[in-house]
C-alpha cells in the first residue's frame, strides 16, 4: 500500500517544493488536485504535465492520482438539468482522464460536492440519472487510458447525491465498467454511514468495488489528530489483500499544511510497521 498525500494540503508551495516536501516526509506519492496546478486544469498542455511528471520524478515521489476534479473551471456540474453544462463537465472530465495517465496515475476521484447537486424543482433520481451518464463517459475515457475512475460518496452536508457506498456502488453496477469504482472516504463515511470503517472494508472490497481509500478523521483534520483509531482500518484493508493507495487528505490542517502532513505520515507509517 503506497501512501499519499493530497497536494493541496501544502498547496503554497510550488509544485516540484511540493514533491521534495513529501518525498522528505516519507510519503510516497502526491495526489494532485488539478485546480492547484492550473484556473483551467484541463486545458493544461503537454509541456506542463510533463514538468510536472518530471518534478516528482526528480524528487523521488510518483503521482498516484487526480482528485477534486471539478473545482475549476466555474460552472460544471454532472446532475444539472442544462444540456450544455452537462457536456462542457464531461469534456472536463474526459481530459482529466488523459491527464492522470499522462502523469502516471492510476486512478481519479469524483468527489466534487458542489457540482453534484439537486436542481430545485428536481427529483434525486433525476439528477442521478443525468450524474450517471457523465460517469459512465469517464468510465468510457478511463477504461482506454488505463486508469480507474472513482465515484466518491460524501456525507449529506456536503451533497445530496450519492451519499453511500452502498450508492456508489449501485451506480457502478449499472454502468457495468471494469474501469469505474468506488472509494473509501473515512471523514465522509463516519458521518454517512451506519457501519464503522472497518466493517465497511469488509463488506465491500471483496466485491471489488472498493479501489481508493482516502484517510481523515471524522472532525476534518489529518489521521491521528481525533478520536477515530485507523489501526483497525489498515489490518482490515491488509486481510483483504487491498492493493490501492491511501491518501491523507485533513480539510482543517492543524497547526498547518505541512505540520499536519508531517504528523498524518508518521501515524500512518506507525500503524503499518506494527501491522507488518
């Protein structure tokens, strides 16, 4: 299991500090969230990425993946009744797919609460029928880039649509793509889910639904810095054979970005060596 960490955790720096920041700390790779690269991320050139792929090559660190995928540009959403909205959101999603695998990352995640909501007047099943198609094209883009596309459930303050594993993973099943799954947000899945994070692993990654685990407390601050013990959810991910990466990702960093970073990653590494 590679651990990561989500970039914009030390976003200030820039990008190639960034990579020699976390390479330091011991993580092994950085989670790129592209709106911290770029205002137009999906129309970032050929030139960039490879900069970009260089600095972490030169730092020792991989890319592992793309997440916050539709923060910029404004506007975008994959459950808005305009036709054309929905459109300009799939070729935005379409071109980060061939971003991540031109940064070799494996997989991207669609977390993006904002641009997952409910029109007014609307029904859910609507509006998540109109998410399916925007997901079923990336899954489309992914499968021929070779990378994994991960629909992410958020807890019901952060978004009205796809609140559960249980959810997500409806949706795959639909959809039926090899190259679209589900993933694991600890923070969102304590406060949505009736299961604790372990109980969650066991239930869903023998299904194979389960490609991506991203690790924070359930009071938004890096792993180690609540009450939530992720000892418990590492040896369940390690019974099950689980060959993914685990990213930190605190929203409120405590006492700062790469403080928090630099706690997350010893915590982590902790639990792993008294695992092993």
């Amino acid at each position: 299991m590679r651990i990561a960490l989500c970039n914009e955790v030390i976003a200030p720096m820039p990008f190639p500090r960034q990579c020699e920041y976390a390479s330091k700390l011991g993580y092994d790779g950085l989670e790129i969230a592209p709106y911290t690269l770029s205002d137009e991320p999906h129309r970032m050139g050929s030139s960039q990425i490879a900069a970009a792929r260089a600095a972490a090559r030169e730092a020792g660190i991989e890319v592992t993946g793309l997440h916050w995928l539709l923060i910029k540009p404004a506007g975008l959403s994959v459950s808005s009744k305009d036709k054309k909205i929905r459109q300009q959101t799939i070729d935005v999603m379409l071109a980060l797919v061939d971003q991540c695998a031109e940064l070799g990352g494996r997989y991207l995640v669609h977390g993006s609460p904002h641009q997952r909501r409910i029109d007014p007047g609307e029904t859910r099943a609507a509006a998540t029928q109109r998410a399916e198609e925007c997901f079923a094209a990336a899954a489309e883009r992914a499968q021929k880039a070779g990378v994994i596309y991960c629909i992410e459930p958020l807890s019901p303050e952060q978004t009205p649509l796809v609140n559960t594993l249980e959810e997500a993973a409806g949706i795959v099943a639909r959809i039926g793509n090899p190259a679209l799954k589900t993933m694991l947000d600890c923070s969102a899945a304590s406060r949505s889910e009736k299961e604790s994070l372990p109980a969650l692993v066991e239930r869903w990654l023998p299904k194979g639904v389960i490609a991506h685990v991203q690790v924070n407390d359930r009071n938004r601050q890096g792993p180690g810095q609540g009450e939530q013990r992720f000892a418990p959810l590492v040896a369940a991910l390690k019974k099950h054979g689980y060959r993914g990466d685990i990213a930190v990702e605190p929203f409120d960093y405590v006492p700062d970005g790469p403080a928090a970073a630099a706690r997350a990653i010893g915590y982590l590494r902790g639990i792993l060596e008294a695992i092993e």
